[in-house]
C-alpha cells in the first residue's frame, strides 16, 4: 500500500511540474509575442498609396518594422477589420465606411493628447459629417470624382458634365469605374439629386436615364483605366482625381474635368482598428504622418490632394493652383461626400448597378 502510495505520490509531482513547466513556457511565448507586436506596425492601406520612402524614413526615426498590405475596395478592408484574422494597427478607409465602421464599434476612438499636428489641417477637413469632431479619423488624401478625356479625340470645353457623356458620338468610348455608387451617382448627379439619395422615384429615375448611357460603356474597369487612358486606347473615362492626375503626368493628351452638375467629394482618412496591438506605434505613425514635410513629399509622389493646409504651402504652386486637383470652395460647394447607406439601399444600389451591366451587354 506504502509503495501505491509512493508512486501515486510520485506521479502527481511529475504532473505539477510539467504544468509548472507549460505555464513558464506560455508565459515566455506572450512576452515575446508582446515584445515582437510593439517593434511591428501592420498598416492597411489602398495598393500604391504611400510613397515608399516614407515608410523606410519612418521605420529608420522609429525602429519599428512596417507591415504593409494593401487592400482595393472599402468592402473588402470592412470585411478583414471585421473578421479580426489579422490584428491592423492603422486602417485608411473612405468617408461612409469610417462612419459605418463606427457603427459597428471597430474602430477607437482617437486620444487627441497623444495626436501632434493635427492642427496642421485646413479646418474646411476637420469636423466633417461621417465623423464629428474628428473622433476616430485623422484625414489623409481628399479628391473629386470626375471625367478624363483624350484631346487626340475630343475638342477641349466639349465635355463640362455628366449629362454630356449622353452623346450617341461616345458609343462604346467610356470607361467606366466598377462601382455602384459612383455609376448610380451619375445618374443622380445628372438630374439634379443628391448621391445620398434614399427617395425611391429618384433612384429609379437615374436607372431609367442611365440605361441610355449604358451603350457608351466601353467597359467597367478598376486600375486598368489608368492604363487604357495613358496608351490612347479610350478617349474618354470616369475616375478618381488622384488616378486622373496620374494619367495626365503620362500623357499629355489628356485632361480631367470635374462636372459643373456636381460630383463626388471624398476623403480617406487614418484610423486604428479596435483589435490594434500597437496603438502607441500607430499615433507614431499618424504624427509623422501629420508633419507638413512628410504629408507634403506623400501628395507630390501620389498626386492627390492633401488636406494638411501646412503641407500644400511646401508644394509647388503649379500643383495647388490647379484648379482640376485643388477646386475652389465654389465648385466644391456642388460637391457631396458619400454617406453610409443602409442595408436596404445600399442593396437596391447595388442591384441596380448589376442589372445596369446585364442591360449593357444584351
């Protein structure tokens, strides 16, 4: 009985030390864990939007290694943040999707003590409707939506709005960006209504109007717009004025017009996910971010538009003067930010857009 008892005994002291053991081990590996996610920055950002010398200028001040990856829809960024697979310690989504990402509590709210330079801002990007009082989002790039057009092919003042992209002349000439809001708002845009529009005769009413443009769709396309155009092979396209500002370094034939019937305003803004590890490296990031020299270096290598009012007085009046990049407070005030849909409409946008498509190719 004294030897069941010994090993019993036995056994029982071999098991505490070997969970001692595993308790060790677990401890060691969080710490590591821990101490290797606060040397690591995972930034989430649209593919091609930062100029690459900053974030080796970034990691070199702060000693912190940069994960990059890049996404190419709102959606889809909306999906992995959501999902959680990968924790991002900066996000840059768009207007309606910063304010649907609060919504949804995945985002944090932003500790404006720890924010230097936020001040640098022209005070017309603070403050805006899909996030009050800047509470979760520090802005980054804004821009306009608009029509490029190749001079080989179309006189210049031949095109100043939406409606003019109706002309039979442009049958199956236009590209056109692969979205729902930016197809559905052309054809708000065109008759007078807001981009926002939840008012069913109106969405209707642009559905009608844009099944007569669908026979002017070359294609709907993404990045491969910036392609067509640079290589002559489209004379005229829809797309963002960051891309357009591309194209137009790469070929000279080509301009871009912001409608006079109004248009899309946009913003992306920097944000910290909610399942951030490294939320001191990211206020890091958003203050370098913010420093006039380095927000001014970023607009010049990407060619959007920088909201940093202290930045745009470093770049070469050539760029700010133009009126194409840089609209005055009149144009803009013909302009409109998306908003964050509900499901209802957001689907019936949607629907509408693929049954566009459909109708096209019959």
């Amino acid at each position: 009985m004294k030897k069941l008892l010994a090993l019993i005994s036995g056994i029982i002291v071999i098991i505490v030390c070997l969970s001692l053991g595993v308790m060790r081990l677990n401890r060691t590996e969080n710490t590591q864990t821990n101490s290797s996610s606060k040397k690591v920055l995972n930034i989430y950002n649209w593919g091609d939007y930062i100029d690459p010398q900053l974030i080796k200028k970034f990691e070199k001040q702060t000693g912190y290694k940069v994960n990059y990856e890049t996404f190419d829809s709102n959606e889809a960024m909306f999906t992995k943040i959501k999902q959680g697979g990968t924790p991002y310690d900066i996000a840059v989504p768009s207007d309606y999707m910063i304010q649907k990402m609060a919504k949804e509590k995945l985002l944090l709210p932003l500790d404006k003590h720890k924010i230097k330079g936020m001040d640098n801002n022209d005070p017309q990007f603070l403050d805006l409707s899909f996030d009050k009082h800047n509470k979760y989002s520090v802005p980054y790039f804004w821009g306009t939506l608009g029509i490029v057009y190749n001079d080989k092919y179309i006189k210049p003042g031949e095109i100043t709005n939406w409606n003019d992209l109706w002309n039979s002349k442009y049958r199956k000439q236009i590209l056109f960006i692969d979205g729902a809001r930016e197809f559905i708002g052309i054809g708000l845009n065109s008759l007078g209504y807001s981009l926002n529009s939840k008012n069913d005769s109106q969405i209707n009413q642009a559905y009608d109007k844009l099944k007569n443009l669908t026979p002017n769709a070359k294609a709907f396309v993404a990045d491969e717009i910036k392609t067509y155009m640079q290589n002559d092979e489209a004379p005229l396209a829809v797309t963002y004025s960051g891309e357009a500002s591309e194209m137009l370094d790469n070929n000279s034939h080509l301009h871009y017009v912001i409608p006079d019937d109004g248009t899309n305003l946009w913003f992306d803004n920097i944000v910290i996910p909610k399942t951030a590890k490294n939320v001191k490296g990211a206020y890091e990031f958003i203050n370098f971010m913010l420093e006039p020299k380095n927000a001014a270096q970023n607009a010049e290598y990407i060619g959007y538009a920088t909201p940093n009012d202290k930045a745009a007085k470093l770049l070469p009046k050539s760029i700010t003067s133009d009126r194409q990049f840089y609209p005055t407070k009149k144009q803009m005030s013909k302009m409109e930010v998306y908003a964050d849909l509900d499901q209802t409409y957001l689907e019936k946008y949607n629907d509408d857009f693929l049954e566009l498509k459909m109708y096209r190719q019959q």
